[in-house]
C-alpha cells in the first residue's frame, strides 16, 4: 500500500470459523477499512501509488484473480514463473490461515510469488480492508466459503470497473463449471471487461495464455494435478502408519516436555535413519537448564511419513531403546518417533522412474536423486516418454495407508547422463534454477542506455565527487587467467613523508544498481553469482559484471576504495574510506603477478606478510580451499584433464589485502550502525565435529587441541610427516568440513563477542570486495557510504536480519551446486579413464565400508564391502 490515509473506518465483523483442531468458536474483529489501498496497476491514472506492480503484457491485456478453491488445488500451477499479474485477495489468505493444514507452507508460497516483483509481477490486495470492496456480512444460511466467492467477486467487479477505460480484462477463475456458473449470475452484467472462467479454460484459451516452447507445459501440469488429487484413495493393503496427532494434543505436550519439535534431517549415507535437534530441560546438578538434544528416529516406522526438511514433533521412547554412543555404555542417544509434521517442506525434486516391473499402468515409481527422500508415487500416461529421463516431481500427500508419497510429473529436463540436463537438475535441487532465468525488462530498462561500455562516459559531475587517482597512483588488477568480472585491484605508493599508501580498489556497483530499484531486487534474489565447473550465472547483467563495473586495464572506472597509510614499522597511522574513478595500469594474472612481487610491488608482499603473521599469531587458521581442482574441457565440454591449483605467494599477499579491507570496513559500518550492519561471523567449532579429526589426527600420533584458534592452528600446523606430505592435507581437509559455517548476520541482533570470526581471528569482518558476485557486499558498500557521508540508514536490524538469513541460504546452494558441478566432470573423467590407478588414504573404517582420501584428486569418497541387501561386493580384478 501506499499513499496518504484519506479515510478510514472501524467495522466490527462476526463469524463463525471451525478450528484446525475441529472445534467451532465464534470470533468477533475489529476491522478498520481504508479508501487509500491502490489497484498497483501500471495502467491505471486515477490511484495515487508509487512503483505499481501489474503490468501491460502482450497485445491482450488481463489480471487473474482466482477464488479460494483454485489456490487451494492448484497453487503448484501459479508457483512455476509462468503466470503473471495475478491478484491474490486477502480473503484467501485469511481463508488457508483458519482452515488449511500447513497453512504457514501455503501462504509462504504464495507470498515469494507476490515478492518476486520483477518476474511475478503479482500482487496482495487487501480486500477486505478496502471501502471498495466490502461486502455485505455473512448471512445465517451462507457458508464461508459462499461468502469468500462473494468478496473475491466484489474484488474483481471493482478492478474490471476501475481499468474499463484502460481496457484492461480481469479474468476471475473458478475451480469448475458450477462455481462460474453462480459466480456469472452475481456479477455485474455491465462490466464487459470481467471474464469468468475455469482456471483449465483460462489455460486453454490461446487467445490469453500462450504456451511459450521454453517454458513449462501448464495444461499438461494441471492435468498431472488433477489425475494426482482426484485419485483413488492409494492402499498397499498390509502396510500401513500411525494417525497423527491433533494440534489441542500436541500444544500442551510441547509445553509439558511429553513432545518435542525439530526439522528432520535424514541421512545421506543411510536413509533408513534420520533425526533432529530440539531442546530439552537438563539438569546440570544446580539448576535446570535448556540443551541442545539430538534424538535419532529409525527406519521409516517411526519416521511416519515424515520427509527430509519437514518440521516435526516427535515422542521418545522408552530409554531401554535409546542407542548406545560408541563404545561407551553410559553414553546413550535419544531415540524418538514421529508423531505429528507441523510444517512441510516439500520442494521440486529431481528424479528418474524406477527401472522395475512394479511401474505398470498409469501408478509409476519416481525416484529422486536426493538419496534423502523416499519414492514418489506419480500418475501418468506418458511412460514410455519418460523413461531415462530426469524428471522433476512434486509430493502432493502421504495417505497413511501408503508405502510412497503420492505427487505428480512436473516436466522433463532432459535425458540422463546429458551434461545440460545434469546441470539443470543439480540447480534445481538447490534451488538456485531462478538464476538461470534471464534478467526482467524492468531490471534491465535501469542499466545504462549503451550495448558497451565503450559507449558509456562517466558524467563530469560524478567524476567531481570523487577521488581521482587515475594519474597519480599505480593499480593495477590480480585475478586467475580469464577472468571477466574483475571486481577489486591494488595500488601502492611511497609517499613524501617515506610512509607507503596502499589502496584496495573495488567495483562502485552501488552507483549503477539503486537502492530497491527493480535490477537491486533482482540482485538481491540471486544473492550471489553461481560458479560452475563449465559455465557462471551472473548475479548482475553481464554489462555490468564484465564490463562497466569490471576493472578493465587501460579504463576509467569507479571504485570505492580503502587507504592506509604505514609508518617504517608497518603500522598504520592513517586510513581513508570513499568513492574513486581510477584507471588499471595492468590487468595481471596470478602467474604473472608473482614475479612481480619482486620487483615494482614489492612492497604489498612485504606489508601483506606483516599483516598476516600477526593474524596467524592470533590464532587464524590457514585451511583455504584444500580440496579445489580445476578441469581442462575439450570443445564438447568433456574433461581431459584435472589439476589441483598451485599455491602462489601472490595468493596470500591478494588474499591479505581483501581481509584487512574487509575488516576495516566492518568496524567502520559498525562503529557508525552499531544496530544495524551486516558483518560477518565465523562461530567457534562444536567439539563433537571434530572426532573424525582428532581420530585420524592421533592415528598417526598427532594430537589436536581445540581450546581456542591459536592451539588449533598449533595442531595442525604440528600434524606434519616429513615422509608423507598428504597427511597434513587430510587433517586440514577434515578441519575444513568439522568446521562451523560462516554466515552474515544483522549485528542488532547478537552481543558483540558473537560477532568473532574464528577462522581468520578478527572480532570484526564483512564482505566488501566483491560486489559484483556477491549482494552481501553491495550492501555493505551502501552502508559504508551512508557511513562516511553521515546519511541515515533505512536498513532496521530485523530487516537486514531477514537479508542475511536468505543470503546465507542461497550462498550456502551456490556452494553446493559449485561443489556438486565438480563432483559431476570428475566422473565424467572417470568414466573414460577407468584404468587410472592412484594411491588412497583410508581415513575412517565402517562395517561395510571404508572412506578414502585420494590426494591427487582431491577426492573423499566410500568404498562399499557389501550391497544394501547384504551380499558382500568381490572386486572386479578378484572376478577376473
């Protein structure tokens, strides 16, 4: 909403609504009613709003609006990012908050539709707080659900009529014939403009939806909705699980300590066993106090048609059946059972059909590649079509007499084993496939009007505000061979004074992306630019991210940049923080730049070394990416090659300057938003993580102390064998994946000694020096700016909390898309160098099986010695 208040009123409002629990109450609101909530129509000249949302798409023109029972049955539909300019009404909402099972999961669907402006171009429209759409109260013999029919149609009656002159047609959809029938008779018969139809009319209907070839097939979808909701009741005769439990049963067992709550996470190994984290009350000897409890829920019995991610409440069972830890007998794990799912959290899934005589007739096995979650029973007539496939499936119910989750067939990525399809599906299961997506035209109509930025001339009015360092300093750029979107440089000077200056340089991407502008909202949905093995997907348009913002050699560019000035000692006596335009004197690579260390920049190694051996006193650990190799792909993308990266000297001393900037900006966003600055923290490491290292560690007679970063760096520093260089490599890969998660954070929301990132020994740390691949750090820019030029800060602390949770999501699937694209072209390799032969560390031993290290490539891996049926596995050479 927006505008001014113009009138307002109070109303009290009676009805009757049945409880998720099945008790009836009456409830009586207070409901004040505004005539200032706009249409959000970019068509309409009579509503007073700012940045309006529906669009003019194509030559016909329309706005969906679908009642309560088409949302209800279908959102799956208007989920997918076909679907534009649909008006969803507040009556739904309120209508799937009372009677709806998992109501939170719904409305968080249909409110990421809303929030994606950019692609969505959807709206909420508070209907039932609007003077125009009131209706008159709910009569004794009228149901709820009549009555919604009759807001949903007054909403779309005043839309039709507000946009008659801009020609704009409201589609109102119904759920069947019998709905549009009762819908047509109440509406306003003058209002030409307002169609009523069946959402599978509406699909149909070529003259307002246009199957586009690229695009998801939706009549196809709501067919495989259908079949899949309107089934026969699925019964697997012998099998069968237990009810669950209602909410009037579960609530006061939460309170009481009977139940406990948390999200299941299943196994990757071992999908039979899955479990949760909860709190519970201990007593520690003085007082009772809440722990962190993990309690463990075996095979699929108890897991009770609970699915990976879902949040559940469970029930212990007796502690005779509690599993003991390890060798120790007194040491046991808490052992529970699923009694009731609060919220699911089902997704898309990547799958193929089983290969099994058991899929005949139209009921047919999916089975996802994510080991975590079960077979999905599907419904459809296109079997043959969709064998060696990768599909993408949804769940749609779980009945309790049913082996599988029911779902439905989404559409078809591709054939199995296709390096497009494999891609695609690997961004699918994590969810980052919206980074595929092209950039919007409203994000796009905010770049510059030039194809190049050979066109673009920097205005003389910004160049005036800035610092101008483009004659009177040497930058120069450092970045692997090929690198486009070059987003940081360095300079160094030796001033009068016999001081050196050093300035980090990075990429002003704020001046060209505006705060909350549609490109901003854009680069904040995409969080961060998705590297694979063969291909990146931009978090910015490539206009931007490889050429204005890209620190080109030999062109004027903006920065914003950090200067520190260094006494003889190597301390810092003065440091400078603002915008820049600059010009890189050498774009270098790595390789090239380590030359040059000992020669014309000398200075920064010298500096950088400094400035690093205190961290390292301090306790910083040096983990880096120990497991990072890198492929040589013929023109098919084929890999012939894998290479593990070389550990230049440049490395560090880069690496150093961008930590020190980084930390310098920190402490500067907090010093002036102490409430509101996105830092970064990197939390101490839980203990029990570390078992597999210390293991492994004192195997070889090494001992590893984990009282604070200083002793653990000590350790790992000490864990060397002289004959054997890959031993250190393997107790500091293990170190890397014991570790806890860094993550962003809003600083109003922690104390301060939580702030800590423990990895690197700072008490203040943020990203900053990669704007252009990162929206962490536009954000930080922003705030740094508004910083030095004493401007307010329109980010409030649970605001940029909220950013920071998503960006850490959608950071932390980047990173395992990236790390999954990897694993996908090292057996790719494989599979055409089967005969390579190349020595393994056996570092952790199972019943079954054994995990191994292989050090040339940079692989962990598990050698089974048994099939999941038992059977022991005979070595093929043995078979020979």
């Amino acid at each position: 909403m927006s505008g001014v208040l113009h009138h307002q009123s109070l109303l009290k409002v009676f009805h009757v609504k049945a409880k998720k629990t099945g008790n009836i109450v009456r409830v009586t609101r207070e409901v004040y009613t505004r005539d200032d909530i706009y249409c959000q129509s970019r068509s309409c000249k009579l509503c007073n709003h700012t940045n309006p949302t529906l669009i003019n798409n194509g030559t016909l023109v329309h706005y969906l609006v679908p009642t309560c029972e088409v949302i209800l049955k279908y959102l799956e539909i208007f989920e997918v990012n076909v679907l534009k300019n649909v008006v969803f009404c507040e009556t739904l909402f309120e209508y799937i908050h009372d009677n709806v099972k998992h109501s939170n999961k719904m409305t968080g669907s249909i409110k990421a539709i809303i929030a994606d402006k950019n692609n969505r171009k959807s709206i909420l429209y508070s209907n039932e707080h609007s003077n125009r759409t009131l209706i008159t109260p709910r009569t004794e013999s009228e149901t709820i659900e009549m009555r919604n029919e009759r807001a949903i149609l007054k909403t779309a009656d005043w839309y039709a009529s507000h946009l008659k002159e801009s020609k704009i047609i409201i589609c109102l959809l119904a759920i069947d014939e019998e709905q549009c029938k009762r819908l047509n008779e109440l509406k306003d018969q003058s209002l030409e403009n307002l169609k009523i139809m069946t959402l599978k009319e509406y699909l149909a209907n070529k003259e307002y939806y246009k199957q586009d070839a690229s695009r998801i097939d939706l009549e196809q979808l709501y067919e495989n909705v259908t079949i899949t909701k309107e089934h026969e009741t699925v019964d697997d005769n012998e099998f069968g699980y237990q009810d669950y439990l209602t909410l009037d049963v579960i609530e006061p067992g939460l309170n009481s300590g009977k139940y406990y709550k948390g999200v299941l996470r299943v196994n990757q190994y071992n999908s039979r066993n899955a479990h949760i984290k909860t709190t519970m009350k201990q007593n520690n000897g003085i007082i009772e106090e809440d722990v962190s409890v993990r309690v463990l829920v075996e095979g699929s019995a108890d897991r009770n048609r609970a699915v990976h991610g879902d949040m559940v409440v469970i029930e212990l069972k007796p502690k005779s059946e509690w599993k003991k830890i390890g060798s120790d007998e007194s040491r046991t794990e808490p052992v529970g059972r699923v009694v009731a799912v609060l919220e699911r959290n089902w997704r898309e899934y990547v799958a193929c059909l089983e290969e099994s005589k058991n899929n005949t007739g139209d009921y047919l096995l999916a089975i996802p590649i994510d080991s975590r979650i079960p077979k999905i029973r599907i419904k459809t007539k296109q079997k043959n079509v969709l064998e060696n496939m990768r599909l993408i499936v949804r769940i749609s119910d779980w009945e309790k007499k049913s082996k599988y989750p029911s779902g439905y067939y989404v559409r078809t990525l591709g054939p199995i084993g296709d390096l497009d399809t494999e891609t695609e599906g690997l961004l699918v299961e994590n969810q980052l496939f919206t980074s595929t997506l092209p950039f919007s035209d409203l994000a796009l109509s905010e770049l510059p009007p030039v194809s190049s930025g050979a066109e673009f001339k920097i205005p003389q009015a910004e160049i005036q505000k800035r610092r101008d360092i483009r004659k009177t300093h040497l930058v120069c750029s450092i970045d692997p061979i090929g690198c486009e979107d070059i987003d940081d440089a360095l300079s160094v000077k030796k001033l009068s004074n016999g001081n050196i200056e050093v300035g980090v340089h990075i990429a002003d991407v704020s001046y060209y992306i505006k705060y909350d502008g549609y490109l901003d909202l854009e680069a904040r949905r995409r969080s961060t630019t998705v590297y694979l093995i063969d291909r990146r997907l931009d978090m910015i348009p490539t206009l931007l991210s490889a050429d204005l913002c890209s620190i080109r050699q030999g062109q004027d560019r903006l920065c914003v940049s950090v200067f520190w000035e260094f006494n003889k000692e190597g301390e810092v006596v003065d440091t400078w923080y603002g915008r820049t335009i600059l010009n890189s004197k050498y774009a270098l690579h790595y390789e090239q730049a380590d030359e040059l260390l000992k020669k014309d920049i000398g200075a920064l190694q010298q500096l950088g070394t400094l400035i690093q051996k205190k961290r390292l006193k301090d306790g910083a650990l040096e983990l880096n990416d120990l497991e990072a190799v890198s492929f040589k792909l013929d023109n098919a993308k084929n890999p012939v090659k894998i290479e593990t990266k070389d550990d230049l000297l440049i490395h560090h001393t880069v690496a150093e300057w961008m930590i020190l900037a980084n930390a310098y900006v920190a402490k500067k966003i907090y010093d002036s938003f102490p409430v509101a600055a996105c830092l970064r923290r990197h939390p101490y490491p839980m203990k029990d993580k570390f078992q597999q290292v210390i293991k492994v560690a004192g195997s070889r007679g090494f001992e590893i102390d984990l009282e604070s970063g200083n002793s653990l760096s000590n350790s790992l520093d000490r864990a060397e064998d002289p004959e054997d260089k890959y031993v250190n490599l393997l107790i500091r890969s293990l170190t890397t994946r014991a570790m806890s998660e860094a993550e962003y954070f809003s600083t109003g929301t922690l104390p301060v000694d939580d702030f800590v990132h423990y990895g690197l020994a700072l008490q203040f740390y943020t990203h900053f020096t990669s704007p252009i691949r990162r929206y962490a750090d536009i954000v930080v820019h922003r705030l740094l700016l508004w910083a030095i030029n004493n401007e307010p800060n329109p980010f409030s602390t649970s605001k940029l909390d909220e950013m920071s949770k998503y960006m850490n999501n959608v950071n932390r699937a980047s990173k395992l898309a990236q790390m999954e694209s990897s694993e996908w072209f090292k057996a790719n390799y494989f599979r055409e160098h089967k005969d390579t032969i190349e020595d393994a560390i056996i570092f952790n031993i199972k019943s079954n099986a054994i995990y191994i290290f292989i050090p040339t490539f940079r692989i962990k891996g598990i050698i089974y010695f048994t099939t999941k049926e038992g059977e022991f596995i005979i070595p093929e050479t043995e078979q020979k």
